[in-house]
C-alpha cells in the first residue's frame, strides 16, 4: 500500500516515520524548504518511547506527483486545510482513501465536498510533539495514539487493509468501529482543555489554584451539550475524565494552543472553538465559551496588525 503523509511535522513526521522504519511504503508531501532539510539530514524523531531516524526518507512535492496513493494521511493544521488540499489533490486516484486526523469536525464537510463522501474516512490522534529548530521531531510525552475507522459501515476489506499497514509500527493504532464518536470525545477534549488554558494563559493547576475550576467544568458541560445535540453524547466516564483533567490541581499541563499563543504564532481558533460555539449557540447560551472564543479572535486580530506592520 502507498501512503501519502501530507506534511513532516510534529504529527505528520512522528506517524510517518515509524510507519517507514517499521518498512511500509510511506512518502512524505513536503514543502520545498522542508524538503530541503530533511534530504540533508534524514528525518529524525526524539522520542521517552524509542528514537528513531529514517536517513533517506521518501519526499515529494506538491508539483512532483506524478500518479496517486492509496492512502493519504493528513496531519496538517485544520486553519492550513485548504492549502493541504490543493498540494495532495493530484494524488487522489478511483480507489485513494483519505484519513485527516484534524481537530474539530468542520474539515469532514470540505473534504466530502472537494473528494466525495465515501473517500473520507474518519480519524484523530493523540500525540504531543513538536518540531525543534534543527527540524528533528520532538516527542514530549508516553502517548502516540492514532485512531481510525469508517464513518459508515465499521468493517470493510478497505480499512482491514489499512489497519494492517498501521498496526505494529511503532505506535498504538486504534481500529474504531465508531470512529465518529471518538472524534467528537476528543474535541469535547480539547476544546475544554484548549479553551480553559487560553482564556486563563496558564497551565490547568495555575486557574485551578485562582478558583477557576468551576469555570471548566462549565466549558466541559457547554461543549458536551453540542456533541449531544448532534447525536454523539459522551459517556458520563468520558465526561468525567475530562472534567477530572481539565480541573485537576497541581497539574503543569498547558495546552498546544496556548504554546502557539505564547510563540506568537497561528492557533485555531475557528475550528476548534469557533465552530463550537457556533453549534452551542443554537442551544442557548454558551458563556465560557464565547468568551473563549473572544479571547482567542483578539489574539488573531492583534497577531496580524504586529505582523503587518
């Protein structure tokens, strides 16, 4: 099976990388300057779970695609889906599947609409990574969990196929027969752990500490509502891991979001909150996270006037 990994990043890189070592035909679709640096020194991955390096990584660029893949794994960030999709269209074959594994549930839409329903299938992960200056992959905790699975009919001969290509590779690879469920878990998840952090720029312990907590478990309850709304209610143990995360004290745990903020850099603030709240809204009134929501499009507006000038 070929496997299109759409960029070489944190997540992109981290799954791709073991899925090479561990001897699947993986290419990474990469931008000319990532390129560049990867054919100079290999991709390389830093890891509490093993290192690894892959000296000679297969590369292409979006101008390079000369015949499609089986299957393409995006890992962009969900503000840079657009992009992504023009770079890896060329890609998509009769018989190409696609796995996003963006936050929120707004990328579902665009790419049905761009590729068809049926070619979509349904994905997240839990990982937390980051690239370092040098370009090798930063791995900064024990998770490396990747989820998938068919949004309709749970098993097919396509995603045992794709299982068996993900499995045994070096992370945990989650075969779920109710993959949408999974993903809308998660952004109960981040949401509430994102949203919290960046409205109080602290660590979850810090806004603890200043009596915050009732305010996340009131985020929890305002985006659970949505899930529920929309036919994907989380289990009262999967609400309660939240809210026992999101509320925990002590805790130095900050948020992706939140380090993006602090390096000045683009979050997103739309598809993770924003679309959210939008749901929320048509339920009544959603307080925590409309200022959530406020506090993070401040940001952005303030972000692109310093960059502007």
């Amino acid at each position: 099976m070929r496997i299109l990994m759409v960029g070489a990043g944190g997540t992109g890189g981290y799954f791709g990388g073991r899925l090479a070592v561990a001897g699947r035909d993986v290419t990474f679709l990469v931008r000319a300057k990532r390129a560049g640096i990867l054919r100079s020194g290999g991709l390389s991955i830093r890891s509490p779970l093993g290192d690894v390096h892959v000296a000679r990584p297969q590369l292409v660029t979006a101008d390079q695609i000369a015949q499609p893949f089986d299957l393409i794994v995006l890992s962009c960030k969900a503000y840079d889906l657009t992009n992504a999709i023009e770079s890896f269209a060329p890609a998509v074959g009769r018989n190409t599947a696609i796995l996003p594994l963006l936050n929120g549930m707004a990328h579902l839409a665009v790419l049905e609409d761009r590729f068809g329903a049926a070619r979509v299938l349904g994905g997240m992960c839990f990982i937390s990574s980051t690239t370092a200056a040098d370009g090798t992959i930063l791995h900064l905790n024990d998770t490396h969990r990747l989820t998938f699975g068919e949004r309709g009919d749970p098993l097919t001969p396509r995603i045992e196929a794709i299982a068996k290509q993900l499995s045994d590779a070096g992370f945990d690879a989650v075969l779920s027969d109710n993959v949408m469920q999974e993903m809308w878990n998660k952004w109960i998840f981040i949401a509430s752990s994102a949203g919290m952090t960046c409205l109080m720029r602290s660590a979850i312990g810090d806004y603890v500490a200043a009596g915050a907590a009732p305010l996340a478990s009131q985020l929890v309850d305002e985006c659970a509502a949505v899930a529920d709304a929309a036919g994907y209610a989380a289990s009262d143990a999967a609400l309660e891991g939240v809210r026992a995360y999101v509320t925990q004290a002590g805790s130095t745990i900050s948020t992706s979001m939140l380090r993006d903020i602090e390096n000045k850099s683009a979050i997103e603030a739309d598809q993770i909150i924003g679309d959210m709240l939008e749901r929320a809204r048509k339920l009544g009134a959603s307080p925590i996270l409309a200022m959530a929501y406020a506090h993070l499009k401040s940001y952005e507006a303030r972000r692109k006037r310093e960059t502007s000038n």
